[in-house]
C-alpha cells in the first residue's frame, strides 16, 4: 500500500517522510532513478547515490498524473471521508479532455502579485470565461485537506487541476479562456515544500519534474506575475486578509519564496513567461494582452 506507513496527523515532511513514501516510487520515479544511479534505491543519501537536489520527488508530493493522485486518495478514504468526495468528481470528468478552438491562458504568481486583477481584467477585455484553481466545487473541503499530511495535500490540490481542465475544455468550445492558476502552482510549491535547504537543491532545469504533466490539459500560455518582496508584502498588508499556511511561510521563510519562484521559471511545455506586475494595474493589463495577442489567434471581436 501507498500510504502504508500513513497515520492520521503525521506531517510527512521532511527526509524521513520521503524515505516513508518512497517505499513504493511510482513507476516514472522508478524509471529515473534505475538511470541516474543504476539501483533505484529510493532510501539512501541523494546526493552519495548520484542524484543531486533530492531528484526522486514524485512519489512524495509533487504527483504527475490524475492516477498517481487518485492512488493517494483513495487510501486515505477511511479516515479522511471528503477524500471520496473529491473522487466521484473526478470520476465524473471525461477520461481524455481536448481544448476547443479558444484559446487557453493561465495567469500564475504567489498571492498579492495582483492575479485577481488581471484575470478579472482579462475576462472583460478578451469576452473570455474565468475559471479558478482549485474550483469553487470544492472549496467546502479545501480547509479539510489544507490540514491533512502533505502527500494527502499535494494529491487533492493535484486533482483539483483535472477538475478544472474538464472545465476549461467545455468553455474553450465557445469562447477564450482565463484560469487564475493551474497545474504549475501545484508543481511549484509541492517541489518547493519538498526540498528543505537552498535554491542549489531543487532538482536541475529540465528534469521531469518540471513537465507538464501528459493526462492534463494543455494551455496555450501561461503569463507568470512577478513582484519584488517588499512590494508583494506590501501588497498582502494592505489586503488585511487570512494568511493560508504556505502564505505565511512565503513571508517567514526567504530560502521556501525563492524555492518557490524558481521552481515556476523552471517549468516546461508550457513555460511560464514573466510578466512585470509592479506597474499600474492599466499598464500589467496592456503588457498581458499584448503578450496573449502574439501568441494567440483571438476573435476579432473578443478584444476591445
């Protein structure tokens, strides 16, 4: 079993954690590891056998596919009861979801970067349909599962993109799409949470980790909003608004925000491309629809 070594309120944090969860690496995980050090052995140092940066991640939070999400959830049915919730949504999305003819287009960033502005401002101006990560739908569980061990965590918010892209691929029929964050916010902060040291340990550019996952959705592009510190923490005081867990460890932790950023300029197919949000709010907007208009074939009636 997954979750064999699983009890109810463990942290799952930590080199410990990873060993616990590592017992059964999932099959990409398996692959990479047999050809980076020729045993797979997913105990030992990383660094000692040959894998810098705490490469074999999958298995511990950072999950590259729907099944490898559902796996976790389902063993933990017994004692987190929402977990079955969360599935019978996911099995009423389609299997394989395809994109209509609009265009897709994701606004990422760590919270105050102004992401609720700009996709606001994006669905007036493009006549697009806005969605959110994760979903309204599951919003009633989402402090339920913001308590849970981190593996249990990273596998709801995981599924939660597969949700959303069932969504995105009925809307995109008729008209663009905007999607205020996505799978590489999930990707992001699991490989920030997972590796506990400096930016020199995440895993290398290009690895695995950092692609888009093969059974998800695809946008067209994705517009990464970047702030400086001060100004982001500027921002959050002034909104006078609840701290989530990971919010406040942005704030606390310098060593988590730049694991965090660096893990979403590392992203791959799509990449996230940065956008200056320090501006003002008209000149961030202009700078993305300019972007969007390059890079994608809108109807001339979607942009005023």
């Amino acid at each position: 079993m997954l979750l064999r070594c699983l009890a109810p309120g463990s942290l799952l944090r930590g080199p410990s954690s990873r060993r616990c969860f590592m017992a059964e690496p999932l099959a990409s995980e398996r692959d990479y590891s047999a050809s980076t050090t020729g045993r797979g052995s997913p105990t030992g140092n990383s660094r000692r056998d040959g894998d810098p940066g705490g490469l074999r991640l999958f298995s511990a939070g950072v999950l590259a596919s729907s099944q490898a999400a559902r796996r976790v959830l389902e063993e933990c049915t017994s004692f987190v009861p929402e977990a079955r919730a969360v599935l019978d949504l996911v099995d009423n999305c389609p299997v394989h979801t395809e994109k209509g003819n609009f265009p897709v287009i994701v606004i990422e960033g760590l919270d105050a970067t102004g992401k609720t502005t700009v996709t606001c401002a994006l669905k007036d101006a493009l006549n697009a349909v806005l969605l959110r990560t994760p979903p309204p739908c599951v919003s009633q569980w989402r402090k339920v599962f913001d308590n849970q061990p981190t593996l249990i965590r990273r596998a709801f918010y995981a599924l939660t993109n597969y949700i959303v892209a069932s969504e995105i691929a009925k809307a995109s029929v008729n008209s663009p799409v905007i999607v205020d964050r996505y799978w590489h916010s999930t990707a992001a902060y699991a490989i920030a949470t997972e590796i506990s040291g400096k930016v020199d340990d995440l895993p290398p550019p290009h690895h695995p980790v950092y692609c888009w996952p093969k059974d998800l959705l695809k946008p067209d592009v994705v517009l990464l909003l970047t702030l400086s510190s001060d100004e982001r923490i500027r921002r959050l005081q002034g909104r006078g608004m609840e701290k989530t867990r990971e919010e406040a460890e942005l704030e606390e932790n310098r060593s988590f925000r730049q694991r965090v950023e660096e893990a979403y300029r590392r992203m791959e197919n799509p990449a996230c491309q940065p956008v200056d949000a320090s501006p003002s709010r008209e000149e961030v907007v202009k700078a993305v629809l300019r972007l969007i208009k390059t890079q994608c074939d809108l109807p001339r009636d979607s942009s005023k």
